[in-house]
C-alpha cells in the first residue's frame, strides 16, 4: 500500500524532529497527558496536519481566554451548556447543533447518531473512573483524533479546538489528567520541559486506563 500524503509528511517530521532533538522528541499524533486545570486558553486554526511541529515564535501568545467569546467556538460552548442542563447528548443542543453541521458536511444521520452515542458510553466512564478514555482511533502512543492541545513556550497547554465535547466533559465532571494529542509545541519548552512532560506521559500510560470498548 502506497502512503498517503499526511503518513508521508508525519514521517518526515518525525525524523526531522530525532534529528534535532533525540528520539524522545515530540511525534506527530503523540499522546501527553495534562493537567486538565492547566487548559486555560485556546487557539484555532491550527491544523491536526501540523501535529508534532516544533515551532518557535509568537504562536502561544495569541491564545485566548478558553472562555472567552464562545459563540465563536459553539460545539464546545453547547457541550458545557449539556452539562448546566443535565441532559443526555441525544437530548442536547449540541446534538442538534451537529445533525444540521455535520449533515450538510455529508454525514449520515445514524453516523451522527452513533457518535453521540458514544459521547455517552465516554462520559458513563468518567462518572465511574474519574478518568477521560483514550481516543477509539489510539494506537500504542498515538493519540489519533485525540482532544488537540498546543504546548507553549512555558509548557502551558493551549485548546486547539479538536475534542470539544470531551474537553468540556472532562471539565464539568473534575478530571484531573487528560490523554491529549499533541499540536504544535515551542521551541523552547524543548529544552526546559518536554523530558518532564514525556516522563509523566510514560508513567501514566503504564497504568490500566479505561478504554470507551470497556463499556
């Protein structure tokens, strides 16, 4: 089987990123996990393509508040919304909100239906392990389609906008540590915290973390 574009651009950051920085370094669609507390901004517009990329500049500084204008990131603002209204997701707005989004995106209504599904089944094994599952797509210390978070200068995590309703779940219902997928990370939290960060990561996978299967 032939790569595809985004297998064949990852490998090349990856090796450029060993080159670099040692085989320890940040991956593309690598798992860290973080405070959930620690999820104080956002920052859209950054693509899951650019999982992994280690970059410097002024990137982080731009993120704002996670709270701050949330009209302008409604799936996460009605996810929060489901929780102040203790509603099921099928019973939520932001199911509805979804059926006409991801509708006219082509999906079918049982896709969608299924999803949401499945935002139950996660958020049952919260309310009973007090942990966030790893996403259904992970693989060993891939976090495929995992909640996107950024990593700043100051090793801060900054919400790319991936993963809204398990952020917010994960919020309302006191999660202390999130299985995340890795956006961008600056460049100079490399060489000041990325170890750190990378060794709690290993030690928290070495524990028997829930799986959404297990429901």
């Amino acid at each position: 089987m032939i790569p595809n574009r985004t297998t064949m651009l990852y490998k090349a950051r990856n090796l450029k990123n060993m080159c670099s920085h040692g085989i320890k370094c940040p991956k593309a669609q690598d798992l860290v996990v973080v405070n959930t507390s620690d999820v104080k901004t956002r920052l859209t517009g950054i693509k899951k393509i650019d999982s992994g990329r280690i970059l410097g500049g002024s990137w982080d500084e731009k993120a704002i508040s996670l709270f701050d204008n949330l009209p302008t990131n409604r799936t996460f603002e009605l996810a929060l919304k489901k929780f102040d209204k203790d509603q099921s997701w099928l019973d939520s707005e932001a199911f509805d909100y979804a059926c006409k989004k991801l509708h006219s995106k082509g999906y079918k209504i049982e896709e969608i239906y299924e999803k949401y599904r499945n935002l139950d089944k996660i958020e049952e094994i919260i309310r009973s392990t007090h942990q966030l599952p790893r996403s259904l797509e992970h693989k060993g210390r891939r976090e495929i389609n995992g909640v996107y978070i950024h990593i700043g200068r100051s090793g801060q995590p900054i919400f790319g906008g991936g993963g809204s309703h398990r952020l917010a779940m994960a919020i309302r219902l006191n999660v202390k540590k999130i299985p995340v997928q890795i956006g961008l990370i600056h460049e100079d939290f490399i060489g000041t915290g990325w170890d750190e960060l990378h060794k709690l990561t290993v030690a928290w996978v070495k524990c028997n973390q829930p799986s959404i299967n297990q429901v």
